[in-house]
C-alpha cells in the first residue's frame, strides 16, 4: 500500500515536470492505476464495481488519449479535450461519474472529486479554446438538474461535483490559473463536508438532521451553493466579475444555474435545520414534486433559450 501511495504521489510530479506528451500520457496512466490500488477492497461488491467502471472507462480515454499521440492528432485540440472531459467526468460525458462515486467510500470519493481532477485539467489549461465554454455550462446544467430531490448524499455530493467542474472550465477560460485557486477552496470545502459525514457515520441525506455537528454540515454546503458572506460566494463573485468583462450572457447564464442550485441546497438544508423525520422528509419530497414542476420546467425553459441564443451567436 505505501509503494502505490508514493508512485502515486510520484505520478503528479511526473506530469508537472515534463514537456513531453508520451511522459504526460505515463504519469495519467501511472496515476490510475496507483488510485485504483489505493482504494480497491476485494469483499466489498459496491468498491469492486466502482473500480471496474473507473478502469474501463479511464482506459477508452487513455487509449483514444495515446492514438491521438501517435498519429498526431493533438493539432485538433477539441478531440484532446473530449477524451479530458471522458476522464473527469465533465458533461455530457458525466454519465460514469455518480454512480462510481455511489460506490466507493467517502475518502475513495474525495479523492475522485477533487485531486483526480487536478491533473486532466492541468492538461486542458494548454488547450484554451472557446468549446470549453459550452462544455462549462453543459457540466453546470447537469449538476444542477441531478442533484433535484436527490436523497442519495453520495450521489448529490457527485452532481455537485460534476457542477463545481464547470465552474473550473469557465474559470479557465476568465484566467489560466485561476482554476487553480477555485480547485483548492473547493477541495478545503469539500474536505470538511466529508470529515463530517464521516466521523458521524451519515450515508443518507435524512440522517444529517440527527447529526451532533449539524450546524458546521449546514454551513459547509451553504459556502459551496455560494451563500454570502461565505468562502464560496465570494470565489464564485469573483468569477462573475471577470466574466461580466468577457461577455454578460455568460454571466445570466451562470446567475441562474447558481439561483437554481442555491434553492436546491436551501431546500435540503431546510429540512435537515427544522429537525425532519424520515416519513416526513419523503412525503415533503413527494408532494413537493406537484409544486416544483412548473417552477422546474419555466426555470430550465429560460436556462434553454439563453443557451440556443447563444449557440445561435456563435
């Protein structure tokens, strides 16, 4: 275990020293198969699952990654980026994502989240090109969309995962490094959230109202919708700023989804404050679906012109 823990802790340094595309390619790969020894258990057939679903479909990509290698093809930048957004799980090629982090425990899960992430986008910061944008606004769509009436904690911390990745591309595209910077305080959040979830042993989202340190878990998930005056809100600000300079549909665009994703959580941790039992929590859940619907479907009617004004644009 400690000889994979350093090869993969080598397999960053790998990438973030060299030049060369086939070593780039070695250090992605080296940095799999390490993670997969790292939280691979052999009794456990959810664990067992998750790992097969993450080596395959790392696999389809690092082999799409290495042709493109060969027979040089990275001069078409979008078909290098595709196979990055395959391996993070960005959208539309999210569909892997949840249900392998349903599978594996929280460190497993943390790990996927966030530092997996670090080195594919390292990779997608030298291909700046404005597809990223839609890519962005695509990943912020589906994990505003999945994470409605999600119960399943571990599922709603992946779509909130697969949101927070679109934030990253957008961040990208505003400034080279500031990824970067987003990708930590993201990481600190979510770091926190888990610690939690953890040490009170939480798998679903209607034990969190019986949880001793439930204030410290509402706060947490209130700095990641970007609740004021938290971390999270001024980070996501920020971002808003830089863009409104670049282009002001780019930023209606992500006011929404961010108002939208911010219900959600508030929605969640309404029930979590007000101290909801299971039956209740459900039935709230069910019966709310009636009232949601038109709320839902004008909200993502709105989300869907701006996006066909926009392509239309371009």
């Amino acid at each position: 275990m400690l000889l994979f823990l350093f090869m993969y802790i080598i397999s960053f340094v790998l990438v973030l020293s060299c030049n060369d595309w086939f070593i780039l390619w070695l250090g992605l790969e080296m940095n799999m198969i390490c993670y997969i020894m790292l939280i691979y258990k052999r009794y456990n057939l959810m664990n067992l699952e998750s790992c097969y679903k993450y080596f395959f479909l790392q696999s389809l990509s690092s082999a799409f990654f290495l042709m493109l290698l060969f027979i040089n093809f990275f001069k078409i930048n979008v078909l290098v980026l595709m196979m990055l957004m395959l391996k993070m799980g960005a959208g539309p090629f999210y569909f892997w994502f949840p249900s392998v982090v349903n599978g594996m425990n929280w460190v497993s899960g943390f790990l996927l989240m966030s530092i997996q992430k670090f080195m594919p986008l390292l990779i997608v910061a030298m291909f700046i090109e404005p597809i990223l944008w839609k890519i962005g606004l695509i990943s912020l769509f589906i994990g505003m969309y999945g994470s409605f009436n999600q119960i399943n904690i571990k599922m709603l911390m992946a779509y909130s995962s697969i949101h927070h990745l679109g934030w990253m591309l957008v961040c990208m595209m505003v400034d080279n490094l500031y990824w970067l910077l987003y990708l930590f305080i993201y990481s600190l959040l979510l770091i926190s959230i888990i610690y939690l979830l953890i040490d009170e042993e939480i798998i679903s989202i209607m034990m969190v109202y019986k949880m001793k340190n439930k204030w410290w878990f509402v706060t947490g998930m209130l700095s990641m919708a970007g609740m004021p005056p938290l971390l999270g809100f001024f980070l996501k600000m920020l971002t808003l700023h830089y863009i409104f300079m670049i282009d002001i549909f780019y930023v209606i665009l992500l006011l929404l989804m961010s108002v939208v994703m911010f219900y959600i959580y508030i929605r969640l941790l309404y029930m979590i404050i007000m101290g909801y039992s299971d039956e209740m929590m459900w039935s709230s859940l069910i019966i709310g679906n009636k009232y949601l619907k038109s709320d839902v479907f004008s909200l993502l009617g709105m989300l869907i012109l701006l996006m066909i004004g926009l392509m239309l644009m371009f």
